[in-house]
C-alpha cells in the first residue's frame, strides 16, 4: 500500500478534531475547519524537520489561527483581508499533535497564532494548549512557541516554563518605521515580553548550571529564544537590523534570528511594493552566523554605502577582502581563531585542523576538502607549509554579475508569504 501523501495526513489529523460537530453526520468537520485546506501554506498544519541539538527533529507546524484583529500592512492574516479563516481550539490542538506523535509523523510542535481579539485571550489558548500536551498528555519533547505581542507578564513565565523554545516576532528593528507597517503594534511593549521571557530562561540557566535536574515537562525556554524580521518591509538598512540583533544578543538567552523576505501579498497596502530580493535575506542569516559562531562582532561586518549587506559576495568574503593585511593564513600553524576567518572554513573544519595537523602533515587542498573545507574559496586566502595555494581568488571572479540590477524582471504577487511559519 503507497504512503499516504501530505494532504491525505493532513486530512486525518483534521478528523482528529471532529468531535466538536453541529450536526449528527458522522465525519464532518466544525465550521472553522472546514475551509482548513482552501487557504495554502496558511492551513493550520505542516511538517518540516529541524536541526536540534545534536540531531533531527520533525516538527508539527500549527498555525493555531489565521484570523486576526491587526491590520499589518504587508501580513496576508491582516484582518482586512478576504480569506477563509480558520481556529482550533486548545484541546483539539492536543488532541491533534497527540494523533501525529501515534502515527510518528513528528516529534516536536512548533506553535503560532494571529491575534483575533485580546492577546490576553490568545495567550490563555495556547498556555492551556501547552498545559494539555505537557501536564496531561505528558510530552516531554520539544516545543517552540510564539509569544504574543501584549501578554501579561505572569503569562510569559507561564508560556516560557512549558516551552523548549520561545519566538517574539519583533518585524523590524525600530519602532518608528515598525509603525509604518503596522500602526496597531508597538516594538516597546514587543521587546518587554521579550526582555520577560529572556529573565525566565537565564534564570533557569543558572539553576540548571548549579545542579537542579532538567524537567522535560517544564523546560523553561533553555533552548533559547529566537527572533524575527520582516526584511525590506520598512526602509531599515541591513546595518539597522545587525546592530539590533548583535545588542539582544549581548543580553544572553537568545538562540538565533529569522529573517523573512518582504514579499507582496495580494489585497494588501503594499500589494504594489517591490520583493526583496531572497539573497539578501540570505546574506543576513550569514552575517548571523558569524556573530554567533565565528567570532564576529557587529561593527566588523562589512556593509556598502547604503548600510546593507554587498549581494554579491557573501559577509565573511566580505570582510576578508577588506583586510588584506590578515591574509594569507598559514593552515599548518594558525590559531583556531585565524582559521575561522578563513572563507570555506567553518567552525568545525577549523577545528578539525587543530586536532588533525599534531598528527597528520597537511599537504595540499585535497587535505583541506577531506577536513570540511570549501577549498574553492579558501584557496586565494592561505598558504601550506609557506607556500601560496592559489593567487585569484573565487570571490574576485563574480563582479561580472549584480543582483541589484533587475530592472525589467518579472514581479511576483503572492497569495501568502514564505515566512509565515519561521
């Protein structure tokens, strides 16, 4: 018998719900449900996998509405905007989740949810939501849950305790063009829930670094809070946005940043507005990285006079052709450090080539590949044993080519963004 495809699990998981009927007919789903697969990716369900801790997690994605009470300018759940709306309440969430982790569709939740009414509200739906998985159904594996802009801080500690992971939708950088796209929300009262959530989780840090046992059933967010951008939405420049993430940063508790690509969505405000353009999101997730794992600092990121992020050669190339004087790096004898800013080195190929060169004598880029490394665009930035591997460096050879300039390319409407489950 073929796997039963996407759709039809979908389905299944759906019928899960289907004890709340306003009729006798056996099967039928309750009215906010029934238009659940009429909306595309805003459906309340879909699996992706994710990298966590040392493995692989699939994870339940659902969207526990799409109706909401804010009219976001660029957002396709703005409350203007003709679409079949849909909601799940708390128990049929569980009860959901709890039919895909039978069937082994998944292992973790992701949760997100419009905003329809008071947050007060949404926030009480997905606590006792969290409360049903963790308390009753007693799951003890991962969970990432959106907080809601306007919680009541006991509700944050709340939310934070029961999760694994914790996400504040932050949109831009600056309150003044965030209220440019949406005059209803406030980046203030965003970055307080924020700021709560973030005391939760250090504080349990700090317990759990002095001996208190972890509790699956209330992980207290320590895998660390995310948070997210819309890019090109606002006229914040890349700088504006790293500068932002490289403060929260410093705070502690953060994991990482989501960047979406603006895309115009149809019967919205900025339906006219052009796309940014998806490598730029890209160079920010780069650029992410490397203040996150590589090292970096914000003010050594290199931008153009604009304030953003050169298209064209990915953020650490970037700065390693602005600092000639740091190059070429000797592999046979360079600290970790000096590795890591080697273009097509990452953390673990530079690591590897600490522990391997004591024992193994590194002789050419054929060495280097069997370590991780991206040979092509280390070459032009090292020398072995003293002697330069290669002069013309990759990341010279591309200025034939801008993705600025796409004067005359087709612009694209969307019906829903891509960035709707980040």
């Amino acid at each position: 018998m073929p796997s039963p495809s996407l759709e039809q699990k979908i389905a299944t998981l759906m019928a899960d719900a289907a004890d709340d009927l306003d009729s006798a007919s056996a099967g039928r789903l309750p009215p906010r449900l029934r238009h659940a697969n009429e909306v595309g990716a805003l459906r309340p369900l879909n699996i992706r996998d994710l990298r966590y801790g040392t493995g692989r997690a699939r994870l339940l994605r659902i969207l526990m509405t799409n109706a909401c009470s804010y009219n976001c300018h660029y957002c396709p759940m703005r409350r203007d905007r003709p679409m079949p709306r849909t909601l799940l309440k708390p128990e049929e969430l569980a009860r959901i989740f709890a039919g895909a982790l039978r069937r082994n569709w998944c292992d973790g939740l992701f949760v997100t949810t419009g905003i329809p009414g008071r947050p007060v509200k949404v926030m009480d739906d997905l606590i006792t939501a969290l409360e049903l998985i963790r308390v009753r159904d007693r799951f003890g594996g991962y969970i990432h849950v959106k907080i809601v802009p306007g919680a009541e801080a006991a509700q944050v500690d709340r939310l934070t305790e029961l999760a694994s992971r914790v996400s504040v939708n932050l949109e831009a950088p600056c309150g003044a063009t965030l209220s440019r796209i949406a005059p209803e929300k406030n980046l203030d009262v965003t970055l307080a829930a924020l700021e709560r959530a973030r005391g939760r989780i250090l504080i349990r840090r700090r317990e759990e670094r002095d001996g208190r046992p972890r509790d699956p059933l209330r992980p207290g967010g320590t895998a660390g809070m995310t948070m997210q951008f819309v890019v090109g939405a606002t006229p914040d420049t890349d700088r504006t946005i790293v500068d932002r993430i490289s403060g929260l940063y410093a705070g502690g508790g953060m994991h990482h940043a989501q960047f979406s690509a603006f895309r115009p969505i149809s019967d919205t405000p900025m339906e006219g507005v052009r796309a940014t353009p998806a490598l730029r999101e890209h160079r920010l997730y780069q650029a992410d990285h490397l203040l996150r794992g590589y090292g970096f600092s914000a003010d050594e990121v290199v931008f153009d006079d604009a304030g953003n992020l050169p298209l064209t050669t990915d953020p650490k190339a970037a700065w390693a052709l602005a600092h000639p004087e740091r190059f070429p790096v000797e592999v046979r004898t360079a600290a970790r450090e000096e590795l890591l800013r080697v273009p097509g080195f990452g953390p673990g190929t530079a690591r590897r080539i600490v522990e391997e060169r004591g024992d193994t004598l590194i002789r050419g880029l054929r060495d280097l590949r069997k370590l991780g490394a991206v040979t092509s665009r280390a070459a032009g930035f090292i020398t072995i044993g003293g002697r330069r591997v290669q002069t013309l460096r990759w990341e010279e050879q591309m200025g034939f080519w801008s993705p600025e300039e796409e004067a005359g390319a087709y612009q694209m409407l969307y019906s829903v963004s891509p960035g709707t489950f980040r």
